[in-house]
C-alpha cells in the first residue's frame, strides 16, 4: 500500500502517521519528494482500512499495490477451477458449454418442448426463469414454484440439468432442491446478503456482472460467495449498460482474457441479454468462442413471437443448432471443443 | 401505444396484429407510410406486454407514451405528498429536513455525541450506519443490532428521529420496532424482492437511487413500494458513477425538478456519498436547496480522521451548522425555511 | 414521423400543428387517444426539423421512423460496398485485412523494420501515427511530415499501403499526395469540419468510433464525409468508455452485426487501443474475426519496452503472426479468408 | 511518480530501471514488499513518459503524484484569475455575468430584439450561434459570417459583448475581430489542432466540457490553450452524457467546488443545453449560483415555439428576468452579486 501526503504535512503528523501504520504490525518506508511525501507499507495491509487512512487530513492519496480479493484470485490459485454442473464439468480445457432454453418458463408442455429443442440441437443445459426480476410491479414477474417444478419435468425427461434464477433467500432450500446451476441476476451481483447466503449452498453459482459493474466489483462478489464456503463459482457476462440505442447492452467481450488472467474461475457470455437482439447472437456467440469462453448461455424458444418475455432476443432451434456448430469448428482452432 | 412495421410487412400479418390488439380491448389506428406502417393504440394498454409485441418478426419498434407509472405519478395525484417521519413532515412547502450523522454507528458514546452535536447545529435527524453494504467480504459490515439499539439510545437522549440502511427482510421486524426512516441501499434499488418486502412496512422508506439507474427505473422502484402497499416514499439522490475520477460519484441535482414534475413524492439530497469528499459537500448542499430539494442528508462527525468508514466525505458539526445556516437563508429566496 | 401532443391540448392548436406539417408537404393522420392525441406524419420528412417542432408548448414527443441517414445505409444500398485501398479490396466476401505497425512513427529505419516485420508476419498494410492527439500539450505530438515521409520510405521497400492519422484540414494536402487510407481519430469523430474537408479527399477515409459516441452518431460522421462526395469510408471500432479500470476502453463487438446490417460500408477492428494492453489482443482479435469483422489494425514493435508511445498495447511480430495464422483458420470457418 | 513492479521481477531488472531513472535526472528510492518492489521517484518527473514506463515488461503500474497540469494549476498560482471580456471581470469575487440568447442567429431583426430583451432583462453578455455543430449534414448549419455581423449589430445597439462558437480556425480571423467571448464547443473540446489555435488568439475562450470528458481532460485541454499563449480561458460545464432518457445531458455541478479547487480559472454554467427542457433551467441556474459558479448561460428566445434550433430550451425573457432577480438574492447569501 502506498500512502501520499499532502504539501506541507508538518513532520509531526508525518511521525504519527508511521506510528499508526507500525501499530498495526506493517512496516513503512519513507521518500521524501519536493512537493509530497510517500509512505511505502510493507507486509499484510489487508487488515487496514483504505477509506479510514484516506479520512486523515494529512493524506493525500492511498492506493493498494495487491488486488483485493484472495480466494478468486489466479495469483493464489494457478491452476484453472473446474466447476461441476450435475456432472458437467465447465471451465479449464473441458468441452465449451451450450446452455439453452426460454427466458421465462411459460408451461409444462412448453419447457419440455424446449428442452427437447435444446437437447436436439447439441445443447447441454436447459435454462428457464420462474422468478423474473422486472422493473415494473405490473409485469409478469414468473410462474413461480409451479415453473421450477415444471423444468424439473423437463429434466426428468431429457436429461438436461437445469439452470434458474434465485432472487430471495427464502426460495433457497427450493432451489438446493431442484436447481442444477443456480443464477444470481445482474441487479442481485451487490445483493450481499444473498451473496452470503448462496455462499452457503451446495450447489454450484451462476454469477451474472451487474449492469454498470466493474471486473473487480464482479471478482469481489464473486468472493463474497468462496468467502461464504462456497467455490463454485462460474461467471456469467451479459452486457453492461452504456450510452447505445441499437442494442439493450453492449456485451464486452474483453472479460473473457481479463478474467482467465485475474482468476481461476470459468466465464459464460449471455449475448442474447446483452444485445436484445436475435440478429446479433451467432455473431456475438461466435466471438465468444473464439476469445476463450468456458460456455455461452443463449435464449431458444420455437415460437419467439409468442414467448411471454424477451421473444425478440431468442433464436429458433435450428439457428441455435447453427450457432453450435460453427461455435464447435471455432473452438478447435483454439484446441477447445463444444 | 405506437407500433411501427417493418418496411415490406404483408397486409396478412398488418391484419393480425391489429386483431390480435383488438382481442386484447384496445382500438387500433393505422397510418400507411411509405416505408412504414404505424398503427397507434388508444385505450388501456397497461395490460399489453410492450417486449411480446416487440417479439413479433415484422414489428420495428414499439413506444409508450403514457409514463409506465401511476401510484407514484404526479398526472394521477396533483398535490404534493407530504411524507410524516415520526411526526416531522418532509415535502411540499414544509420545512428543508436536515438530517446528519455519522457513516456507520461505531460505540453508544460517539453516536449519542454525534446525535447531540447534530441536533445542535440545528439538523432534525440523525442518521447512522448498522449494516454496512461493503464491496469486500473483509471490510467492516457494521454494528448489526448492537448498532441499531445505540441508535435508540441516542433518539431518546435527543428527541432525533432515526434513519438507517435496511439491506435484508430478515430484519424488517427489528427495523419496523426501532427505525423511523428505513433507508434502501442504492445497490438495493433494484432488489425487487427487498422492495416488496418494505412495501408491507408501517414506516417511511428512504429510497436511494442506484449508481447507474435512470430516473424512470428509480420511480419504478417507488412504485413497487406503492403497490405493496405503503405510500411514503422518500427518493434520496446519491450521485451516479460517471467517468469522473476526482469525485467518487457524480450529484444529479436535475433529479429536483425532474421527480417534483413527474412525481407528486419528496426528494432528499446525499452530498456526502456523491462526491466522497467534505471539501465539495458545502457547495453542493446549497446547490441543492436552491435546486429545491425538500432535505439534506449529510455525514457528520466530530473526529473524521477518527471515523472508521468513509471519514473522508465527513464534515465537523461546525462545518455542518454552517452549512445549515447558509442554506435557511437560501430557502427563504425560494420561499422555503429550513 | 410520429408526434405526441400533451394531455389537454386545445382543438385549435392541434388544428395549427396539422395545418403546419400539411404546409411542409407531408400528410398528417392524427389519432385520438384518452390522455394524449398523436400524429402520424407520410410522406418526405427529412426536411421537418425535430428540434424545432419539439420546441411546440403543446408537442410532448416527437419520434422519427426512418433512419436519419442515407447515403451509408443499407436500406438503399443493399450490396456491401468494397473499399479500395490502394488497390487493395476491403469488405464483402473479400479476404479480411490485417493493418500492423507502431502507434508513433519514431525514425527511419525503425518504421522499415517494423514494415518488414509486419509484411514477414502476413499483413497487409502497415499503420503509424506522424501527428499524435495526446491529452497533454507537453507530450510527444508526433514527428509530422518527417513521420509521413518515412512511412513513404517504408512503403517504397515492403509495398505495404500506408495507414495515418489526419488531425487537420492543414494537412490535407500532405496526405492525399502520401497516405493511402487517412485515418480520423476518436477525438475528431465529431469535428464536422474535418469531416466535411475529408468528403473532398480521393482517399478512402478510415472512421474511428469516438470514445462516447452511439452507433447511429458514428454513422452519422461517415454520412458526413459521403454527403460531402467521398463514398471511400470504412468504419474503424477502437473501444468506448466505460466505468472498467482494468483495460483502457470496452472493444465493443457488437457493432460489427450492427454496422453490416444498418450499413454496407467495411468495418475494422482495432483491439490494442481500446484494451491498452497486448495481453488481451489475441484473444480479442479471434473475436473480432469469428464476429465478421473486415479487418483488423494492430499494434505492432519489435522492441515494446523502448516504444515511444503505447509500448504496454504493442505485441511483437511474432505474436502479429499467431494472431493471423489463427485468424487465417477461424476465418474460413466462417467462409472468409485472411 | 511511484512504480510498482511485478512478483519475481529479478533483481538485475530491478536494477536496470533503477539507472534509467537516475540517468533522467530523478532520484529513486526502492521499497522491497513482500509481492512486489516499488520505486518512488523525487525530483522533475514532467520530462518522465508514463506510457513508456508501462510497457516495460515488469513494470505492474505507474503513478503519477502531482497533477499533469501547471498553468491551469492553482498550486502554483493561489490567486482566482479575473478573465476580462470585453471590460467586463468574470471570475474571483466579480460578480456573476448572466449571458443570455438564442442558440442560433436567425436574422438580424431577431438578435437585435434578442439583445434588447437579454439586457432589458439585466443580462450582460449576449450569446448566438452562427456557426452551429450539427450530427446530421443536413441540418441547418448556422447563417455563418451573415451571423456573426447581426450580432455585431446587435451589440452596436445594445451594448452587449457578444458570445459565439468558433468551429475550425479558418475562422479565426473573423473571431478576432468581431466575436469577444470564443467559444470551442464540446465536441471540439479535444480537438488539439483547434485548442493549439485560439491559444494564438488575443480574445478570451470559452471551453466547454466533453460530453464524456474528465474534469483533468478539460483542464488538460484549457492547458493547451495556455500553454500556447493565451491565459484567458474559462469553463463552461454543459453537461455529461449519462444513462439518463429524462434530459439529454446531465449537468453536473460538482464541477464547481472541484475546479475552484484545482484551478485558478472562472466557471461557468450552461443549464440550458445540459437539460435540453427550459422547465429545468431555473432550479438548476439557481442551484449553480449557490455552488459558486462565476457566470450563467442561458438560452433565451421570445418565441422559443418559432426558434430555429433548440426552442424546447429557451426560456423567455421575463422568465431570465426572474432567474436573475432569484439568482441575486441567492448569490447575496454567499457574498457574491449579480
């Protein structure tokens, strides 16, 4: 940690300053500028309090040299961490994860329908909101326990585990019941208390960035849950909220090296959130593949003019198939496969 | 409701659509363009799914003109709300609430000072932190209850009413018996759960807007507290992330006369949070009453570089009756007290 | 066009608001609703000036159909346009363009090397800034004409064309006698007098995204310089601002699907100036291909730790190499060659 | 400037840096932690390039300590600065200037009776563009030289200087002589050939802020103007661009305390083209007087229904008169006048 003090700083509150640092067992180094004086803090400063040190009058900058987070950290973790979705395994050099399904879960007849559709074009997963966050209370906000059971059904028949999004501690025990990869939405990634909690499951998290998130924010959330107890930590990218009007988000492809290279932790990209947009999925979702993603999470439906929810984002089976097989010649060229 | 068709669109399908509106209640008229067809909606279209719509392979673009709010929209409610806390009202012509008080509560003795020094130099509530919503696992997460009873002890020593961040349902009793004025985080605002939740409390909600949130999205998340049931909502600007550096946040004040013209609810300014810095918060809270803002929520406390969160963005008592006396007289140019 | 007039607008001024458009030569469908009255206008709107009717007490809102743009969209130009450079095809189906070379041209014998290493790598023209646009006055501003004139050096010996910066109408001359492909910075994405001076240029114009610029603005620029009679203009996505610390922008993809299906003007991609780091070029410039990107312009030196400027964004020519041979293959998956 | 170096950077690297720095004249003082060494730098580190520091191979980060502006810096220049125009003092304890006028000359009867209504309504400057930016080629582009000579008229009768957008230095000649406030305009504000010019200039500039710009980018740009020999620069916030859909820019006035801070130079307040909506021009000119900016500019038309551009922002005239008669008084409170 590296602390600069103001112009004119009397000595006296220098000395005090360094007294404080070495109370709290970490060693100070001392450069004497023109114009500022640096404090060089060596050893564990994970135990000070950045914006406490910042309050001093006398302070004029403080800046940590480590990143703040340990467990998702590759500097502590070298090798990649595969995460196990009912048996799948995701992340490393495993096979790249298809991920498909409708937005909201819509019926028995419908999410079975839909998984078979996914099942039938490469997929691997089955995904289905049953608790829909939306902005408006006058929106359709899911089926609810009624929707999970019925992609059980939906599991029961194909084989496909099952992907849901949990928005309330109260639908936990439902969810370490039912739910293969339990998904934390985009507005719940600075949720802590949630966070804490699914950190306490045993079932493996679908972490997606918040809409105005930065990558450390996300790999900090992320470790609110590994702190909790929980490893299993996939994140998912879905589009960040920028000043663009052609699309919902702009999706940002860049996490993907950013994250292999700052954490263990694989990295899922959702382009049919991000963009909004069934036309600009197979090209996102081929990119996707090409810059290292560990699986993608893509909206099918059969009939999107009739989907309850975000139709206009989701693609038809046999697009999806499409999209999967290009995906697979792409990934070989990177030494993956799907 | 405006429904614009994509150039080439069949009549066919021209005909379904406008069936499909009908069938749902709502007339239909069609404008013929050259490119385009538009048919415009009357009627009540709450009831039709503006994405379903837009799902449709020959619709373009789908627009609402009516505002998709009504519990919390000013078109449907003329008067201002005047919201009670603990008998202090807040909004309309009523007097500019000044409420101040330590980030997070830290010991008995420093938040009863805090509470003496605040009502002192002339503020009315006290406001204090118990559960802290913090980036890292590893930081401080607050007094928890311990923190709240000192808070009780300090409103019965002053007379102050308090304010603090709910960031859980499991809380709510412990808030609903002991807090005045429950805060919602801005990383909460679209916690729709959380939201519901407070809804169906007894008290006065202090809403903060979130860091990247619009102001339509943060008056839709008033009105799930209005639909829930409870209809005293506060909106609390705390700035929003922007690419500033030399601020932690950037103030919105254009929220103060953009929510007094949309909406009939008060409007409280956070100076504090927005800039991250008390050199800036002067400035801003006189900017904010001239603005016409109904309130004032500032972080005091009597040691700053002492305070053991967010001692930075602190002013002493001094500087915070200053602060206060400054801005009665600018009240008064508006024909306001504080 | 459609136009919203408020609730409780008199008879007589929408009578004027008709009778107003029907002067300007469109014909007006007006359509009666319970809170608002809304018109639809048929007809050549592009001379009615949004602004202005907005400015109308009574206009609530006022919504364009048509895409403000012409000559760069697709709507009238089905086929994609194919941007000669030097006689070098860029666009459609033909082969993906590779542009390497240093940020700043710093000397003779450097740019031939880094010509030489870029042509040994498989590119295909070789990029270099001679006027830099830096933030400070004290910088580095690049070595002017002596910079234009090695490159000219350089393209005498490898045959590369030469791709460079314009930052004034000054300079014009300069560049239409020696650059092949002028490039318009981020920073002058919106000095429409230079757009206006490139229009009248014979060469094809390379258009970078400005750092907060939307998709339709952009398009807008390139409308500039083709309204001002140069057709030659190829789209040039160099990363946007975003909250992200740990890269420099966000490269954003999606506008590769957006741009070929809004327009039929080449898009490039340029990787190392939005992430500022040659750790995430690779992986990035896969994206950009599988994505249908119709080149890539890359930074490229041999010595990174000695370069003059944005050494920490340059890969070597080895690297330059890998990218494209990997490239080469995920081109082909999606029918393109490299 | 502190370098931070990463995990297992070897000694003789170390050392190698170590001398590169002594050799340009700065002295180096190394830390050891326990992950990383860091260097802090003593001495004149203006000469120091960051960039090239960054693409060492081990360097992990680069911090500058002192700010990248000197002229503009009030560190090394305690005193406001006056601006003169035209006679009359902007900036220090002065009082506030109200600059008032269309956003666009339309023709020489209406800037006279623009002026005549700007002062009568105790306005001291009056502003007009004739040469307007505009995102689309065909929008009306301003009346040009025609423009600038009414407002030289304008000011004949009335007294009033006069305020207009300078947009390429082709144009420079005729601003010296006739126009006494240039203004450069947000999408030129890093338009460094143009900033390079007007600092040749012996008139005043007005620099407004970027739409997405950092307060150090704009203050790094009045540094160029500085640095090129003209002193007489003053800000002029106009807003940001940020998510929000309710104005069109978000004016920000933490501007205000934060420049008087860092700088020695005046500011300025634009509400009108910030918000876009005259509705919003008051509480937000009244909140920017009690900030303690130095000057207001203000949109004002007689018939805002009938402007050429932008009448949806044009207050009245007796409507400024109102916001100058509200602003005094606020500005009394604060030991200031209007």
């Amino acid at each position: 940690m590296i602390i600069s003090t103001k112009h004119g700083t009397p000595q006296i509150e220098l000395d005090k300053l360094v007294s404080s640092f070495e109370a709290q067992g970490v060693r100070v180094s001392v450069i004497t500028g023109t114009d500022y004086t640096v404090m060089g803090l060596v050893g564990d400063t994970t135990r000070l309090d950045e914006k406490r040190i910042r309050a001093n009058p006398y302070v004029d900058n403080v800046q940590r040299i480590s990143e703040p987070y340990k467990l998702t950290n590759r500097l502590f973790h070298q090798e990649d961490s595969i995460i196990r979705v009912a048996g799948i395994p995701i992340g490393g050099q495993e096979k790249i994860v298809a991920i498909g399904g409708p937005c909201a879960v819509e019926g028995e007849a419908e999410i079975i329908e839909a998984a078979r559709a996914v099942k039938g074009a490469g997929g691997h997963m089955l995904r289905g909101g049953a608790y829909k966050p939306r902005t408006s209370p006058y929106a359709f906000q899911g089926l609810g326990t009624e929707g999970i059971l019925e992609m059980v059904k939906a599991r029961e028949i194909t084989g496909l585990p099952i992907v849901s999004e949990l928005m309330s501690e109260e639908r936990i025990d439902e969810f370490e019941e039912y739910v293969d990869l339990v998904q934390i939405g985009a507005r719940n990634m600075q949720n802590f208390q949630l966070l804490k909690a699914v950190g306490r499951m045993n079932k493996p998290i679908l972490l997606k960035r918040g809409l105005a998130s930065t990558i450390e924010e996300w790999i900090m959330s992320a470790e609110y849950i590994m702190a909790s107890g929980n490893p299993n930590v996939i994140f998912c990218e879905r589009g960040i909220r920028t000043f663009e009007k052609y699309t919902r988000n702009t999706l940002d492809l860049s996490v993907v090296p950013i994250l292999k290279r700052k954490s263990h932790l694989p990295v899922i990209i959702d382009p049919s959130h991000a963009t909004g947009d069934w036309r600009y999925v197979e090209s996102l979702s081929l990119a996707a593949i090409a810059a290292g993603a560990d699986g993608l999470i893509i909206e099918v439906h059969q009939h999107p003019e009739a989907a309850w929810s975000d139709g206009n984002q989701s693609v038809r089976p046999e697009r999806f198939k499409e999209i999967l097989d290009k995906g697979r010649a792409i990934a070989q060229v990177i030494g993956r496969d799907l």
